[in-house]
C-alpha cells in the first residue's frame, strides 16, 4: 500500500515537473515576443519629438529652396511618410504666400477641369508630373517638380 502512494506520487510529480517546465518555455517565449514587439510597434516619429519644416514662401532663391526640400525630405524620413500622395498633401501644408497661392490656383484648375469632364480626381503626383513637363508656365515656384524625388 505504501509502495502504491509512493508509486502514486512519484508519477504526480513527474507529471507536475513536465507542466511546470512547458509552462516556463511558454512564459520565456512570451517575454521574448513582447519585448521585440514593443520596440517595433513605435513609429520613429513618436519616438523622438521631430521638429516641423520651415515654411516656403515662393521666393527665387536657389539656397533657400535647396534647404526648404531638404528640411521636407528629412521630416518625411523622420514621420516615416512612404505614400508619394500624403507627401505631396503634407508639403503643400508648409507653403505660404505665393508659394501657396501658384498651389491652390493649380488645385482649382485640376478640380474645374475634372468637374467638367466628370473624371476622377487626378493624385497630386499628376500635377507635379505636369508641372515638370512645363517648367516655364510655373512662374517662381519650380520646386514642385522636385517634390517627387522627396523619399
């Protein structure tokens, strides 16, 4: 009867060892899973506080133009923006005075004309696209043609 109990317990506690081991290998995968994955599921824009792009304001100047993309190009690495489309709509938003001006004039032109012809909104990368093609009609605001190349 003892060797029964002895019999008994021993296998309980064979039994309970094994669960307890799986249970632990199930925990340390669990701690690894969530520790990879809180890292990962931060965007580097919430990570670091990232400073907002001077404004353009349309003005013929080479230099200030060059620092105007390149301070965009460097927000757009920073916010982790990849959508050509959401690039185009966030740059317009930094443009002021006549810069935003050439802007909206050539929004209503492309809205008037769809509107007439009854076709579906063109994406803003359209307008760049066109906008490269004719550097001349575009007055002093050619850096638009350049916004494509902002990755």
């Amino acid at each position: 009867m003892i060797n029964t109990l002895s019999d008994e317990t021993n296998d309980a506690l064979s039994t309970l060892q094994y669960e307890i081991r799986e249970l632990k290998t199930q925990v340390n995968l669990l701690v690894i899973t969530v520790g990879n994955a809180s890292g990962r599921s931060r965007d580097r824009g919430e990570m670091a506080k990232v400073s907002k792009p001077k404004r353009y304001e349309g003005v013929r100047n080479a230099k200030e133009l060059e620092n105007f993309l390149f301070d965009m190009e460097q927000y757009f690495r920073a916010v982790c923006t990849e959508s050509e489309e959401d690039k185009m709509a966030m740059a317009s938003m930094y443009l002021t005075r006549d810069a935003k001006l050439w802007w909206c004039s050539k929004f209503i032109n492309a809205f008037s004309v769809i509107c007439i012809a009854n076709v579906e909104t063109p994406p803003p990368h359209t307008i760049v696209k066109e906008a490269k093609e004719k550097p001349a009609r575009m007055g002093s605001i050619r850096f638009l043609s350049t916004l494509q190349a902002l990755h």
